[in-house]
C-alpha cells in the first residue's frame, strides 16, 4: 500500500466519521439489552392473560407497571436511579466521496485495512435511568497511525506518517414509550459531537509539507429503540437516529440492530451489526466536503451497576 494510498483510505475515514471505529450510536446498544428478560418472559408466559383495568408487575429496577387492557402503557415508579455500562468494539468498512473546491474522488477502506492500522481506541456507553426518564452517553475515541515508504524518487522524503484522530460524543435525553413485559420503546433525543484530527510528518522533514488539522461540528439528534425478549435469556434491539439538517452536517443517520444474551443477571453480551452515513460539507462544500457510510459488525457487553 502506498502512502497516497494509505492517507487516502484514512483521511477519508477520520474526514467522513464514523469510520473506523469501530465504536455510535445510539442508542440501544447503550442500553441493557435484556432489562430483567428471565422474570419477564416468565411472567409473560405463566398461562393468564391480562384482565382489562390495571394489573401490576416487576420491572427490572423494581419498580411497577401497570397495564391498560393488554397494553404496556404506564409505569409505577420506584423513583431510584439504574445505571448500566456497555463497553463496545466496533470493526467498520467505509466507503464514499470526498473532495473540495470542485474536485472529488471515490474510496473504501475495508475493516482490515483500518484494523492494521489502529494504534488506539475507547468505546462505551453509559445510561441512567430512572421511572420513564432516562438519559444515555455514548463516546467514541479512536487513534489511527500509518508509516510508510514514500513511492516517489527525488522528492527529499523517504517516509510519510500520518497519524489521525476520531471523537465523538453523543448525549441524548430520552422518555420510555412502552415499558412492558415482552417489549420496551424509548424515544431519544439529543446531539452527536465530531472531531476529526490528522496530523502528516514527513522523514527527513526538508519538503516543508508537513502539516496538522481538524474538523469540529455538532449534530442534533432524534431517534428512537424497541428491545423485544424472544426467551428468558436472549432478546433483540434496534436503535437508530437521524439529525444534521444543515447545523453540522447536511444529513447524518444510523441503523442498530443488535442480539443478546444474558450470562448472568446483571450481564449481558451483545452482537449485531452498525451502519452510519454522514453527508458533511465545510462552507457549503467550497473548502471540503465529505459522503460516507461506515458499517461492520459489533460486539459488547452490558453490565448492570445498580
């Protein structure tokens, strides 16, 4: 691989976001896949069905929940903060557009490619919940770094390295829609922050093409999730949510689909799949600009604190 080509692959990812990361997003991979799945399958299988009026049953944090008809509408509150963790590894390809003042060119890197070239990374999500009210932090930091031999005779250089960096920081607020024995929605809402940082040294440092920049935006945000337990231990989630509409970027979303499976009572192992598109132009794209869609598989873990 060439330097022209390594810094092609690379800058593309860290300028189009959400590349290599491999972690984003939202959202319900940051949440506990399986909030109490064992106690409500069970419940929901015992064999009666729901009388129409209020009947009550336990929640994960305890707390109660009454049903109108057979509908998972309400919920009794415990008023007690649940916090749950997910630290998560995710392993993207990424493929688009990227270009400026008039010019563009196509690229795509594959998960191995940005996987030989990870220096350094930290995933994870952390949510609060308490009754209906709940509140997520997803954080996505990533450090890539390539060295290669320049290609090019005569040039004063014999080596390239680039070193590039990847943040984001998505809060989002959120209600529970349906808080139920088998399903569970919350809508969400908030904002995503993007920093891109790349940083190009060349060996021996004679060309005076060394050089360091970065791009910051900031994205609002709404989306949503439903988490569905298929047997006492194992459950489905999909998250997902759109935003930019001109603030940041032009347009930005992201699909989750994720499975878990529950190996003890307060952890959870997930895997599924992450997809995430961003449609981002600098000064309505006349200094840069950038369309990319970054998606490969997942994995974490979620681990109950209280």
């Amino acid at each position: 691989m060439t330097v022209r080509t390594s810094v092609l692959a690379f800058a593309s990812t860290i300028l189009c976001c959400g590349s290599v990361l491999q972690a984003q997003q939202n959202e319900s991979l940051y949440a506990r896949v399986i909030p109490d799945a064992e106690a409500s399958y069970a419940n929901s299988t015992a064999g009666s069905t729901p009388a129409i009026g209020n009947e009550t049953s336990t929640d994960p944090g305890g707390a109660l929940s009454p049903q109108g008809g057979t509908a998972p509408v309400a919920s009794v509150s415990d008023n007690q903060w649940h916090i749950v963790v997910s630290p998560y590894l995710w392993f993207p390809g990424v493929h688009g557009t990227i270009g400026a003042q008039g010019h563009d060119i196509g690229y795509s890197a594959s998960p191995g490619d940005l996987l030989s070239n990870f220096r350094f990374g930290l995933m994870g999500v952390v949510e609060a919940r308490r009754n209906r009210l709940l509140t997520t932090i997803d954080m996505m930091w990533i450090r890539l770094e390539d060295d290669k031999a320049l290609p090019f005779p005569n040039v004063g250089a014999d080596s390239a390295t680039l070193k590039m960096t990847e943040f984001l920081l998505t809060p989002n607020v959120g209600l529970r829609l349906i808080d139920g024995k088998m399903i569970k929605a919350d809508a969400l809402a908030g904002i995503r922050f993007w920093h891109f940082g790349e940083n190009v040294t060349f060996s021996p440092g004679t060309l005076g093409f060394d050089f360091s920049k970065s791009q910051n935006w900031v994205d609002p945000l709404v989306g949503g999730r439903i988490e569905t337990a298929l047997s006492p231990k194992v459950a489905i989630t999909v998250a997902g949510d759109v935003g930019g509409w001109g603030t940041g970027s032009q347009l930005e979303y992201q699909v989750v689909g994720l499975l878990g499976y529950k190996v003890k009572p307060n952890m959870t192992l997930q895997a599924g799949y992450r997809y995430l598109y961003v449609d981002y132009e600098k000064n309505g794209g006349t200094d840069a600009f950038v369309k990319a869609t970054t998606s490969g598989v997942i994995f974490g873990v979620t681990i109950i604190l209280k």
